[in-house]
C-alpha cells in the first residue's frame, strides 16, 4: 500500500467534516472488507490521501424495532442482522441476503452500510496494478466498458446493446460501465420498500443506487450512510431472497432475487420483486409486479411473470444464460 493519512472520527460530523476538506479524496473504512483488498490492489484511479475511520464512532450500530418498522444504523454487522430476533421472524428476507454475503468472516466484519456503497467487483476495474498495470476501463479514464470486447459472462444484462462479436463499433453502443451492482442487501431492501438516510437526506432504496462511470451510488464525496429504515411489512407478506452462485459459500451472485408478495386467499393484492447482479443497479421488475396483481398466484401466473422481468433484457455475448437463471429464480421467488 502507498502512504495515507487515518484519521478515528468521534462522530459523524466529524466524518463529514473530514471528507469535505480532502475534497474527493478521502475514503470511509467501517469493515474494510471490500476497502483493504482496493487499497492493496492498488484499485481506485487515484489512491486516497486519507482514510477516514467510522468504527471509532459510538451508536451507529443499533438494530430497532416499533410499531412504524425496523431502523438500523449503518455500522450494524451483517452477523447482527443475521442473529437479529426480530430481523429473522418479521424481516427474514433480509436475513437471509446477509446469511448469504460471503463467510462468516466476512459478515463478523462487515457492514450494513458498507455492503451497500461498496465497489463493483468487475475483473477489469479490478485487475491488480502489481500483475501488469491497470487495465483503462470507464471508470479509470477510459472511453468505454473493457466488458464490452472482454470476457462479460458476469456483467449486465440489462440495457446493453446486443453484441454478436467483438469487432462491433463500440461508439454506437450505450455509453457506460457495464459491471453489476454487488449489493445482496440491496436487492432485499428495494423489495421491502425500504429508505437509505444519509447526513444529507433521505431517499427510498431503489433510489440510491444509481451507477456512473465512477460510482455505483448517488453518495457525494462528503456523505455517508447513517440508517436504514424498513416500513413495517404487510401482515402476512410473503418474503423470499434468493441468489445463484458458483460456489455457494463465498460468491458474490450470477443473479439474485427479492420477491415481497401480499396475498388475500391466494389472490396478490401487491408484489413488489427486485433482480440483482443483473445491471448496474438492482431491477425493479415492475411489468411481472403488474401481471401478477389482482390474480390467483399459481406455477403459471409464476412463470408469465418470470417471462416479463426479462422481457427487456439484452445479454451481452457471453451471459445470456443469466437470462434462463433469472427466470427460474423469479418463479421460484413466486410460487417456490
């Protein structure tokens, strides 16, 4: 690692204070499970002149539960989260995108609010300095996504036009990173209807993510995540967050889903379903939300809904079968 200047914040006004005078370029470490491995790597476009360490502050690490919902401060762990009495029988779902983050490890360390601003984890932005030099992605000064002509087995699906060969004009395709957002909280919270408060505002979670060359979130260079707040669920809401891996305990996901349903003898009154690992940010599958309303919920309105949460995908040369996996995990997010 190169030099850089650590700075224990004490609250988080200080935190605030301290990332407005680097001007950009300073980094927030909580867990540091997904910092540590950038830093060493030598991943970001400008190494950080300062760190600026948020565990040293007192009280960000509640869980708390009343009759309007359920609050958690951004310094909760994810092995909170997992143990949590009332996450795990009124919020299992979200229980469950936290068991499935990684090992145990991991989730002892990690972070709620980490696990939600964290990096992409794309092989080309990632690839390490010491093996070769950087590779010049979008998001370190180049003029397009490397996925785009690269190996793209795991990037978006969404949104991308559709490539049959690497000699493509690449100035006629759309514009920007193609690497999947990584969050699995984050495909659980959007499902639930969930809010993201920062030091600078409050905004629904499907909200926040919102991806551009250099970021995966509409954080500004001086904000941080300070809570999360989950309205409380439907009586009777029918929850179920599930993700495909290559190797299950460790894996970041091919594909995740979240499904929120509120059913009235079988009939759906509202779903509310969340795609993730399949774009930039997570997907709201609002036409499958649609179909399913007002119906009987069985294995065929199950998969006419699977069919509509990937009626607009367009798969880049090498994942189109993340297409057939998202399909199956949405019906089975439905009708199990």
């Amino acid at each position: 690692m190169k030099q850089f200047e650590h700075h224990d914040a004490l609250s988080i006004e200080e935190a605030v204070a301290l990332l407005s005078d680097y001007e950009g370029k300073a980094k927030i470490i909580a867990g540091g499970t997904d910092l540590l491995g950038a830093l060493r790597d030598e991943v970001f476009l400008e190494y950080p002149e300062a760190l600026i360490n948020i565990k040293t502050i007192d009280g960000l690490d509640y869980i708390r539960s009343d009759e309007k919902g359920l609050a958690i401060g951004a310094m909760a762990g994810l092995a909170d989260i997992v143990k949590s009495p009332v996450v795990k029988k009124e919020y299992q779902m979200l229980a469950e995108a936290a068991y499935s983050v990684a090992t145990p490890q991991i989730r002892n360390m990690a972070t709620i609010g980490g696990n939600l601003a964290q990096d992409v984890r794309c092989w080309f932005y990632r690839y390490p300095r010491r093996i070769g030099g950087p590779m010049v992605c979008l998001r370190k000064g180049g003029k397009f996504c490397s996925a785009l002509a690269g190996d793209n087995r795991y990037h978006s699906i969404f949104g991308a036009a559709a490539l049959s060969d690497i000699s493509l004009d690449l100035g006629k395709v759309r514009k920007g990173c193609f690497a999947v957002g990584p969050s699995d909280i984050a495909v659980a919270l959007i499902a639930m209807d969930a809010s993201i408060v920062t030091t600078k505002r409050s905004l629904p979670a499907e909200l926040f993510f919102k991806a551009t060359a250099l970021s995966s979130t509409v954080l500004d260079s001086d904000e941080l995540v300070k809570e999360i707040e989950i309205p409380k669920l439907p009586m009777g809401a029918v929850q179920r967050y599930d993700k495909f891996t290559l190797r299950k305990p460790i894996d970041f996901a091919v594909v995740s889903v979240a499904s929120m349903l509120t059913l009235n003898n079988g009939v759906c009154e509202d779903a509310r379903i969340v795609l993730g690992a399949v774009a930039p940010e997570p997907v709201r599958a609002r036409k499958a939300e649609q179909v399913m309303k007002g119906r009987i919920v069985d294995e065929d309105v199950a998969l006419e809904a699977a069919e509509h949460a990937l009626a607009g995908s367009s798969p880049l040369r090498m994942n189109e079968y993340k297409v057939e996996i998202a399909k199956v995990l949405v019906k089975h997010a439905i009708w199990g």
